[in-house]
C-alpha cells in the first residue's frame, strides 16, 4: 500500500511524540534491526508514547518547567522510580500495585486523580492500553526501534485508527486529536502528481482510458450514438437551446468523419454568445443569484443584473476560471478603478440580506459575514462551512476556528451600491423605464401629499374633539412646512410635540384615517423604497462592496454608497470565535486566514489590515496548487455535461459527501484546467469529444448494462437527463419564433398587482 501525504503527516506527528529513555537506556533488546517485536512494545508504539505526550508530559517532562510531584514520565527508569511519594509510577506485570495507573483510573482515592481536570480524564479504552501494557511488561523501546515498528504495522494502523489531519486545533483536544479514515480526505491531497505525463503518450482521449479502467469487467460501452442524437445533445449542453433545423441538416451533411464533424459543431457552439448565458445559468444557480434580497420585504436588487452579464461575458470569452475566482472575490482590490472588477464583486451579495427598523443590526451584519463565509466554502472550496459555525465539524478536519478565521477575511468588507461606468459592451436598452418609474415616483409623491394635508386636517378635529391647546402644534406645523421639503409634515410635526407626553396628548400616528386611506398610504410609501432601488439600475452603479470601518446601519430603504470616511468613521470589527454562533457570546479573538488542513501543501498569510484580506484570500483559494478549488470546478463541468458529477455533491467534498467514482480522472480533468491556463472551453473539448460523452443512451444488452453499471456511474451508456425549466421554456419559444435572443441587459419582470405585491406580511417590521 503506497502510503498517503496524510499518512506521512500523522507518522511526522506520531514519532514527534514518541517519549524517548533520556535518563536510560532501553531494558528491550540491543538487536535493533530485529523484526520480531513483542506485544508491550507495540503497544507502547502505538498508544502509550502518544498518549503520555498527550495527556501527561506538560507537568511531568516538560523541561522549561518543574516536575510535578517530582514525577519524571520522560524514560521508563524515572517511571519505574516514581515520584515524591516514594512508590514506583509503574510496577510491571502489576497494574493494580502501579500508581500511574491508579492515578489515571481515578478509583484509588490514595493518589491524586490524574489528568486533574475531569474533563480531560482517559477514556475507557486508554485505560485498557495502560493496563495492558503494564501487565505486558512496560517494556520502552528506543526511538530507532519505534521506527521499525512503525514500518512494519503503518499499513495495519492506518486501516485500524485511521490518520490524524493537521489543522489550527479544535475547542477540545478530543477534537484536535482525533483520527479520520483517509478515504474520507480524498479531497485535501495534492492533485497526482504527473498524471498528465502518464497519459499523453495514449492515443486516446485520456478520459475514455480513465473511465475504461474504472470499468467492471465484461463490461461492453454502448455504441456512438447518432449524429441528430449528439447535435441535439451539445446544443442544449452549451448553449440551452435546440439546434435548427439548418444546423442540424449541416451536421448530417458533413462529409467529414464523425469524429471531426462533431469537433466543428462543439467548436461553433463554442463560440455562440449563447454559451455564455447557457455557462452563467448554471453559475448562477451556484451563487444563488437573485434580483431581490428575500426575506419579507424582498427588495428589488436594482443594479443585480450587471454581475449576472458579466459572469456571461466571462464565459463567452473564456476568461481564466482563476482570474474569475478573484475578481469576484476581491476584484475591487485588484483593480479599483476597473468598473469590471468592481462588479464582479457582486458574487458576495448573492445572499438574501434585509435590515429593517425592528432588525438588530448586529445580527444583520453577522447573518452577512456566515452567509459570505458559507458561499465561498461551497462556491470553491466545495465545503459546507456552516457545519463548523457553531462547533468543530462533527465529520471533516474544519474547526471552528478557521471558520471564524475565514470570517475575519470579510470583517471589513461592507456592502455598497459602487459607482461603475457602464461598458460599451453592457445592454443598456430598455432604459427608457426610468422615465415611467420617475413619472411613478411623483405620483407616489402627490399622494402622500395629499394624504398628508388629510392628516394635517384630521389633527387639528382631533384636538378640537379633545379641547387640548393648539398652540405648540400649529407652530410645529409652521416650522416644518419652511424646513421639510419632500417630507411628511405631520410626521415631523407630530414627532416634535411628541417628547416628554404620554399617549393621548398627541395625535395618533394615522390619526382620522379611514381603511383605504391607510392602504394608500401604504401602498405609497414602500413603492417609493422599492421605486429607490429599481431607479439605481438604471444609472452606472453596481452591486459590490468595499473595504472600510463598519458603518452603523438603521434601514436599506435607500441604496448605501461608499463614505468618504470609510477608513475613519465606524467600527474596526474584531472577529471572535462565537458561543454556538451567537454574535453576543463572544470567545477568542481570531485573525484572517483560510482552511488550515491545507496549509501544509499549500502556505497562506491574509494580512490583519482594513484592506488586502480578500485578495489575499482570493490568491490562496485560486492557486493552482490548492486541490480544493481545481477539482471543484472540474467536478461542475463535469456534471454540467453528465447531468451527475464524479464526486457527488460538489458543494461537498467533506467525508459525508459522495466520494468520487473515479479519482484519478477528476485529478486528470483538475491537472488538465490547469495546464490549459484555468480555460474552461478547453475543459469542454476534452469532454465533449471523449467516446464516453458521445455514446449512445441505447445499450445493446440492457440486462448487462442493467447488472453491471445499474447506477450509470460507469459510463458504458449516456445517461440520459430532463431538460431544465429555463432549456423547456426557450426551447417553446425558440420553436415558435418568439425566443428574444438579446444578450443581458435589465431584467424583465413580471407585472403583479401593487396592492398584492405591497400588502402586508405576518413579519415583524415589515
């Protein structure tokens, strides 16, 4: 068995704590080169070195410190000796006479449980170990020995106890000491290092030898399906459409062979500007995009739509996916001045986001940087890192503090609506809305005028009925309507006779009005928040963020800008591991930094300054040395074509998620995207014309197929797979000629009734 980086990591580890006979020498053998060893020092090996160094050599060998209870745990003569009581640590053959393990079974109440605290108290079965290897003999064998040993048994150990995984430690030290099968860490090991070689010298495509390798035996691949069948196929792949029928005729027209025909027809497909809007829809599904920020109040994303076209202009120019990677995570770092990056940036706020007036803006600001740091687990790192929000991972080497670490990346990211020039290469038709919006605006305005001159009136019945003085409020209304342009007068009048009265001493906030008054007033006031955020996308702003101090927050009635004084003013956020996820119950402070299980292969230092953490972060996650990030797009392309990925769930690749079904063809398709400087068109060439994806969905033997490859896992037939909503409804369009096939631009949506759209929701604030 070709033992893993992981293992060779564990075994580092293991012999670091390895207990070597420093004050003398071995009792065991002088034959170090002997290949026969007995039980107890195996034993000791195996559990009882790393055991000691665990749990007891901090108080009893440490040397920067003085010995506990004079009890030297260092070599097998000081533990023979014992302690300052004078009785032996260890009596061998005897466990019940020996004080070291009396001590840590805690039933003899003669000597001092041991570890003290009860929380880090021996397990049952390393007590057993203990107890064992005591009446074993307690035999303690060199460190050169230990080696031997260790040769011999890796392979039985590994399967056994499987291997420990470095990281930045968990809240526990169960935690932190805990084994993992390496099966389950398939995905942190460096891609197989000169896969590429192996297979450039086949004459094949390099995916079908990958797939036939993985195929069971007896095993025979359906035949190529037919030219219609693969036009159909790579048209609705790349670009969601059905091919005409000129293209289709051309296709079966070619004199060429297949092979080559297919190649042309997979090369103009390419370059349709409908794959990139084909490419974007399935990233968009990846990010969670959306037009509105969800929740109750669903506020209009006005200026959403330029991340979305530039995620299709991305696609159809096939722009490096590591360039992509950064620009939208840290594009306005990389180029501030570049209106493309700064839209790119549109990626962080894809999450659904609201602050209302009955919101707590801590806990706004918090649901912000977990969904933040959750999407970009999943989105690259194919890892699920809310798992490891409110404790360590139950099942993958993600502890909490790397969680909260990666967190602190994005504690002074803040969100903005950026000023972007739009690109020549942007749609800005349709732009003739504004107006109908702004005409929508002062309408909106009139009414609340006119709504307010009612409640002005209904104040001054409303005192009269209650034969309170006027005076205050007449003058307060006088004020306000010289100083409250574009306001409510009664608001700010009724506000400022207000202080320091009870109830009933002033007027009622809708004061007079009848139901349908009140429902025009409503129905006014949130169309003109909406109307707020559906006029920025009309005008060069983008969805993005920037750098800075967090700025204190009471509503998202208006679109936010970037403050002049955003280094200055606001609060320099400290991130801190929290209590169960709670953002009042704050732990350890924690620095930026990224998924530490990798920092072995793969080092990172995110600076702990206002600005340059997610550039940092973004050159880390797009290196293409990270394992994660390479097969985690490959894993997607793959499944884009397939209709299921080779590793199951991409936004998992944590030991609860599938296991890929060939290993080495994704590490050939992650070393090949690399190879071919991150081009993801190159990725569909290589697929798109494997014998596997050009197969027939008809198998000659069903009952073969169906006994051999019932899952469909290993490719023997093209699987087939239904067409998506957004493929079926183009698709109807297209065929009766009413497809509009203008690229990007605002989106359209569909016209509800206000009063349906605005009525109130059963939500708090809202």
């Amino acid at each position: 068995m070709k033992a893993s980086p992981w293992f060779a990591c564990w075994l580092c580890a293991l012999l670091s704590a390895l207990v070597a006979p420093t004050h003398a020498a071995d009792d065991g053998p002088s034959d170090e080169q002997e290949t026969e060893f007995r039980q107890s020092e195996v034993l000791f090996t195996r559990r009882i070195g790393p055991l000691l160094r665990e749990k007891c050599l901090a108080c009893h060998g440490d040397p920067a410190r003085a010995l506990e209870g004079g009890l030297d745990l260092q070599s097998r003569d000081s533990v023979l000796t014992g302690g300052d009581s004078g009785k032996p640590g260890v009596v061998p053959g005897r466990a019940d006479d020996s004080a070291l393990y009396l001590a840590a079974s805690r039933n003899d109440l003669t000597f001092t449980a041991m570890p003290p605290k009860e929380s880090e108290a021996l397990q049952q079965a390393q007590l057993k170990w203990l107890r064992e290897w005591i009446n074993s003999g307690a035999e303690w064998p060199s460190p050169e020995r230990q080696s031997l040993i260790h040769e011999k048994y890796v392979d039985t150990w590994t399967a056994e106890d499987g291997v420990r995984a470095a990281t930045s430690g968990g809240l526990s030290d169960d935690w932190t000491n805990r084994s993992y099968d390496p099966a389950g860490l398939w995905a942190y090991q460096p891609i197989e290092p000169g896969i590429l070689a192996d297979l450039a010298a086949r004459e094949r495509n390099p995916i079908d030898v990958l797939i036939e390798d993985e195929m069971p035996t007896g095993l025979k691949p359906a035949p190529r399906a037919s030219r219609r069948t693969l036009i159909r196929r790579a048209t609705f792949d790349l670009t969601g459409l059905p091919p005409t029928p000129a293209e289709v005729d051309a296709f079966l027209g070619d004199a060429r062979s297949d092979v080559a025909a297919f190649s042309a027809v997979v090369e103009r497909l390419l370059a349709s500007p409908h794959y990139g809007e084909r490419m974007a829809q399935h990233w968009l599904d990846v990010v969670r995009y959306a037009d509105s920020a969800g929740f109750a109040n669903d506020f209009d994303r006005g200026n959403a739509w330029r991340y979305r076209d530039y995620v299709i202009r991305s696609f159809n120019s096939d722009k490096p996916f590591d360039q992509f990677v950064r620009e939208q995570i840290a594009g306005d770092e990389i180029e501030p001045d570049n209106p493309e990056a700064i839209i790119a940036t549109g990626f962080l706020r894809m999450g659904p986001w609201e602050l209302t007036a009955m919101e707590v803006a801590k806990i706004a600001r918090q649901r912000f940087l977990d969904d933040v740091t959750n999407s970009v687990g999943e989105t690259f790192l194919g890892h699920s890192l809310q798992c490891a929000r409110c404790h360590d991972h139950k099942f993958d080497p993600v502890p909490t503090r790397d969680y909260y670490a990666i967190q602190a990346v994005f504690a002074t990211t803040q969100l903005a609506e950026r000023s972007a020039a739009f690109l020549s290469e942007e749609n800005t038709t349709g732009f003739d809305e504004e107006r109908y919006l702004q005409m929508r605006q002062r309408d909106y305005d009139q009414t609340l005028d006119q709504l307010d001159s009612i409640l002005l009136d209904n104040a001054q019945a409303w005192y009269a009925e209650r034969q309170l003085p006027t005076a205050e409020w007449n003058e307060a209304v006088a004020k306000e309507k010289q100083s409250t342009p574009h306001r409510s007068i009664f608001d700010a009048a009724r506000n400022a006779v207000r202080q320091g009265k009870a109830e009933g001493q002033f007027p009622p906030r809708f004061v007079g009005f009848t139901p349908e008054q009140f429902g025009l007033d409503r129905v006014a006031r949130k169309g003109k928040i909406r109307l707020r955020w559906e006029l920025d996308r009309y005008r060069p702003y983008a969805l993005a963020v920037y750098d800075g101090r967090t700025p204190t927050l009471n509503s998202v009635d208006v679109p936010q800008r970037v403050p002049e004084d955003r280094m200055q003013n606001g609060i320099l956020e400290v991130t801190c591991i929290l209590a169960g996820g709670d953002p009042f119950s704050s732990l350890e402070p924690t620095t930026p930094g990224v998924l530490s299980v990798l920092l072995e292969q793969l080092p990172a230092k995110i600076p702990n300054t206002i600005e340059g953490r997610r550039k940092a972060l973004a050159d880390w996650i797009a290196n293409s040395n990270n394992p994660l990030t390479t097969r985690v797009i490959a894993n997607r392309i793959w499944q884009w074509h397939f209709g299921e990925a080779i590793a199951g769930n991409p936004n998992n690749f944590g030991s609860t998620g599938k296991r890929p079904t060939h290993p080495r063809l994704l590490d050939w398709l992650a070393a090949k995207l690399i190879d071919a400087n991150w081009s993801i068109k190159s990725m569909h060439r290589h697929i798109m014309c494997s014998d596997a994806y050009c197969r027939s969905t008809q198998h000659p033997d069903r009952e073969q197929l169906t006994h051999l490859d019932p899952l469909g896992d290993r490719y023997a037939a093209f699987k087939p797979r239904r067409l998506s909503a957004e493929e079926l409804r183009d698709t109807m369009l297209a065929v009766s000629g009413e497809l509009n096939t203008t690229l990007g631009g605002i989106p359209v949506r569909p016209v509800i009734n206000e009063e349906v759209a605005l009525q109130p929701r059963m939500v708090m604030g809202t």
